[in-house]
C-alpha cells in the first residue's frame, strides 16, 4: 500500500526544519506563553564559539572544491540535438528552455543550474521512451523547484555542520524529494506508464558504472524504496490533502513560535531571592547559577 503521509509531506518538514535553521531565533510568529530560555547557565571556554565559524568556513572550502572540480568535469559536455529531444521538448516542455548536454562522466543523468537549469544525459544510448521518461524525471526537477530546495538544504547543513541530525536530514530529503518527484512524473504518463517507468529507472541503474565520478540526479535514492513507491502509487483522496496541509500549518507554527514572555532577571539575586522570583512566575524548576 502507498505509505501515509506521502513523501511530498515529508519533503515539505524537512524545508520547514532547514527553514528554521537558517533564520535567526529572534525572528518568529509571537505567541504568548513561558519562556524557558536562559534558566539554565554555565560558563563555556571562549575558544568553543570560534568552532562554529570554523568549522563553517572548513565546510565551505570543501564544497567550493568539489564545486570546481564539478565545472571542470561539465567543461567536456556536448550538446544533444536529436528530433527526440526536440519532440520531448515541444510535448512537456511547452517550448521553454532546456538545454540538454551529454557528459562522459556522468554516472546517471541530473538536472543543475538554479538559475538556468540545464539537464546533463551519460554518455550512452538511449531509445525514444528511455530519453523521454528519464528527461520528464529531471524536467519534473526543475518544474518542482528542487535544485533550489537542495541549495536551501545544503545551506542549512553547512551552516549547523557540527549537529549529525542535520546531515541525516539531508539523506532524508533526498530521499523523499526523489520520491515526491518520481510521484510527479507518473501524474503526467498515461494509465499503465509506471511499469514502463520501474523498468526505464531498473536499466538506468543497471547501466550505471560506479567509477565514473558524478552519482546524483536520476539515480539518486534507494531503487528498493522508489520502485516500490512507483509500482503502488494511489491516488490521494482531497481529505488526506486536506490533513497534510493542516499537519504542516500546526508545524509550521510550532516550529516558528516565539515566547512573547521575557525570562526573569537574576543576576545579583541570591539563591533565595532567584528562587521567589521564579516560584511568582511560576517556573516550575530554577536552575539559574547565582555566582
């Protein structure tokens, strides 16, 4: 059966999870209530913040370089203007543009560029419904917005490289997005294309050679997981709908509350006094270090 909630649900957490990491706490939806911030304090060697930046501008560098060495590889594609490409293009496209390129050391074909997205193809043949499907999977890409989602994602990870959930998260994304996108897909095939779909992503695979130095784009996630996806979509009913979006709002909210109740001020209060000016503003717990 198709898992609830679907991945687009998913996908769409995730973004609200990166969203949250990447604006600063002060900004938020004001909402009445106690605030817990700054009970709780200890003294932290200064050296410790400098970790942060550091190891931000060490994460930097690395994406940089591996960001060089991707438009050193994209210097040896060649454009592919086949009537096939040009019949997909007029079909799905609707006439916008889309470059298509061939590139040797592309492992699986992937869509990049925010700006101007382009769509890069291995270097290999392709049969009419092999090229037409595999450029509806990265058009669907572009179409979706996910080449900017994955910049707003990486971004968040970059920026909290030291939390191990934040990377995990990212896995996770990918994942779903590759889901929500092939769910995309087979919303514009004809009744019975997701077989022909399963079996275009199957050969995909099996013509993948590993060594080859760029694995993103089509063949990105589990093929376990997508093929089962593929082969067991169902159609969402308009309350599912309905209850994902209020799923989202209700975390939406949570996620971007801000506590309107300031914490109190102890410093110079002594323990008995901090612990009177929490019991008024009924803190259940003080916990503030009074030096």
């Amino acid at each position: 059966m198709y898992r609830l909630p679907p991945p687009g649900i998913w996908e769409a957490l995730w973004l609200i999870i990166a969203a949250r990491l990447l604006i600063p706490p002060d900004i938020g939806i004001p909402v009445p209530g106690i605030n817990t911030y700054g009970l709780l304090t200890f003294h932290v060697p200064k050296w410790v913040f400098w970790l942060r930046p550091a190891g931000f501008g060490t994460a930097m560098l690395l994406l940089s370089g591996c960001y060089i060495r991707f438009c050193r590889e994209l210097r040896s594609k060649k454009p592919l203007n086949s009537p096939d490409v040009t019949a997909w293009m007029r079909k799905y496209a609707h006439g916008a543009s889309c470059p298509v390129y061939i590139l040797q050391a592309a492992s699986t074909p992937f869509a990049y560029g925010p700006f101007f997205p382009k769509i890069v193809l291995p270097e290999q043949e392709y049969s009419t419904l092999e090229l037409e499907h595999i450029l509806l999977h990265e058009w669907m890409h572009i179409r979706r917005g996910d080449l900017w989602k994955k910049v707003w994602m990486i971004s968040a990870v970059m920026l909290n490289w030291y939390n191990p959930a934040c990377w995990l998260m990212l896995t996770f994304f990918t994942r779903d997005m590759e889901l929500a996108c092939d769910a995309g897909v087979l919303r514009m095939l004809p009744e019975g294309g997701c077989a022909v779909y399963a079996e275009v992503l199957l050969d995909s695979y099996s013509k993948m050679h590993p060594a080859t130095g760029m694995g993103i784009g089509f063949l990105s996630g589990g093929l376990q997981e997508r093929i089962g996806e593929i082969m067991h979509q169902k159609k969402i009913s308009y309350k599912a709908k309905i209850s994902a979006v209020l799923v989202l709002c209700v975390l939406f909210l949570t996620a971007f509350a801000k506590n309107t109740v300031s914490a109190p001020d102890l410093v110079g209060k002594t323990e008995q006094e901090a612990k009177g000016v929490l019991t008024e503003q009924h803190y259940d717990f003080w916990t503030e270090v009074i030096r």
